[in-house]
C-alpha cells in the first residue's frame, strides 16, 4: 500500500518539529556545557558574530577534549620526523 504524497508529508511533520526540538535542546546542553568547561580552564574569549561565538567555543571544547583523550587518556603516541 503506497500512502499520498501530502499524507506522507502529515504524517513526518511531527518528527520533524520533534527533531528540531531534540536538536534546540542538545545545543542547549552542549552550549552550557562547553561554557562551564571554557571557564573552567580559563580560556580566552573568543571574538565574532552573535553567531559564530557560541559556535567557536563549543567548537573548541569538542576538539581540545577529544585530543586530550586521544593524546593522554588513550595513551596515543605522536611521533614526530624532521625532513633532512
């Protein structure tokens, strides 16, 4: 049984708000969250737009934790070669 095209489209409008709210939430914590961790480590403010800011900052907790772990928690090693 093949549905409409505009019954398809009722039928997912809902997850689609359920979505964006799930997603306006998530950012929402991750945001708070990478603020405590920037404070916290006394990071440097970050300059921008409204937009870009709060982006950068979440941007920079993601990437500084995830090397951290991969560098000290994983006990990944870096090795370095300098070209002759």
């Amino acid at each position: 049984m093949q549905i409409s095209t505009d019954c398809w489209r009722a039928s997912n409008e809902g997850d689609e708000q359920d979505k964006a709210a799930w997603l306006k939430a998530k950012r929402a914590e991750e945001q708070t969250a990478s603020e405590a961790w920037s404070e916290q480590y006394r990071m440097p403010p970050l300059e921008g737009t409204e937009q870009a800011v709060p982006w950068g900052v979440r941007c920079r907790h993601q990437i500084l934790t995830n090397a951290y772990t991969a560098l000290v928690t994983e006990g990944f090693s870096v090795k370095f070669s300098v070209l002759s």
